[in-house]
C-alpha cells in the first residue's frame, strides 16, 4: 500500500509527525460520481419547478368593455353610440367598443321602461341609471387573467325625453360605476354627484383625469 506524502518534507504520511500539513483528498468511486451527478440534476429539477410554480401566481388585468344591447329600445343605440364615441375622444383612445351583435359582449346595455319603479339589485329608490363593475377571472396555463367589464342599465323615458347633455351625464355617471369610482355627494360639479340635472357646470376634466389613472395598469 502507497502511502501519500507530506508536501513539506516528502515523508510518509503516517510517519511525519512535524508537518502534518497535508490531507490526502479521498477518491470518489464511478458510483459516488453517478450518485452526485444525480443529485445535482435533481437540485436544478427543483429550481425549475420552483420558478415554473411562482410563475403560476402571476395575474395580468385586461380591460375589454365591448358593449352591447341586451334589452330594451334599439331606437336608443345610435345616442348610446354618440356618447361612446364622445367618452373615447375625451380620453384620447377607444376604451369603449360598441359590439353590434349582443351575444359577443362582453359589457351590457339594458334599456328598461321605467326603472325607478324596478326592483333591481344595487339601484337606489327614484334612480333613472345602474352602473356596476365586472371582474371574469380567467385561469389558464400560468397565468391568470381579471377581465374588467360593466354592467350599465338606464331608463328609456329618461333617455328619450331628455336633452343631449343630460343623458349624457347620465352615461358618464353610469359609465363611472362601471370604472368602479362611487358617488360624491359633497361636489355638485362632479360628475359622480348622485343627482341628474341642475345648473352647475360639471368638472369633465376630473372625471376623465381619473378614468385616465385607472385604465393604467390595463
């Protein structure tokens, strides 16, 4: 049997006993090599499954608000159309999509002949307008996706016997509701304010300054 020897004074191992500086690194069998070769490859499995499963977890908002008529008087799609068109250009963008065929949208329009006197969830009492947020989550593969869309409802009377201007805050209101912002009973002005009509001017640049923030991360 060979001994190894120390690297200061090139004795034996075993029988230097000044310089026992030097340790003798111990061969790996064939099968030791093949165990650690394995284990390496089962290490590098794990971080891949690490970083396919934090993959899962990741959510992506997507905004779609094609609109269309699921009830009511057909008469009253081209002033809806009017007001879509008029959202748009303010915001500088088509946020609002009117789908001419109602089984393919994905927000909806309900025309309801007097409203005030329905029973319908989330109205309040005299309300001539229903505006409510949709969230769809969608999980698929790695990814999951919120698909942001709304619900708006309105009065047929009110829409047909009132001027342009007023049913189109009406619109906007409701729209708003769809954009998830609440009602502000303090400011007049604001379009959010839980009233149609009256003499005050409305601040249209706040209203779209805060649709503009919202749709950011959409």
């Amino acid at each position: 049997m060979r001994h190894s020897t120390c690297v200061e004074c090139n004795h034996p191992i075993n029988k230097c006993a000044e310089c026992l500086v030097f340790k003798p690194k111990k061969k790996i069998s064939k099968k030791k090599k093949i165990k650690r070769v394995k284990s390496n490859v089962k290490v590098v499995l794990l971080c891949l499954l690490f970083l396919v499963g934090c993959g899962s977890f990741q959510t992506a908002k997507k905004a779609r608000y094609n609109l269309g008529l699921a009830s009511g008087n057909p008469a009253l799609i081209p002033l809806l159309q009017t007001n879509i068109n008029y959202f748009n250009t303010r915001i500088g963008r088509n946020v609002l999509h009117w789908e001419a065929d109602p089984s393919r949208a994905t927000s909806t329009i309900t025309i309801v002949d007097d409203l005030p006197s329905k029973s319908i969830s989330g109205t309040e009492s005299g309300a001539v307008g229903l505006g409510r947020y949709v969230i769809t989550i969608n999980s698929k593969e790695l990814k999951t996706i919120q698909y942001y869309d709304m619900d708006l409802w309105f009065d047929e009377a009110f829409l047909l016997s009132m001027p342009e201007e007023e049913s189109r805050i009406l619109f906007l209101h409701e729209v708003g509701h769809g954009f998830e912002l609440a009602h502000n009973d303090l400011e007049e002005s604001d379009i959010m304010y839980p009233l149609v009509g009256g003499d005050i001017d409305k601040d249209y640049d706040k209203y779209f300054n805060y649709i503009s923030n919202y749709l950011r991360d959409k």
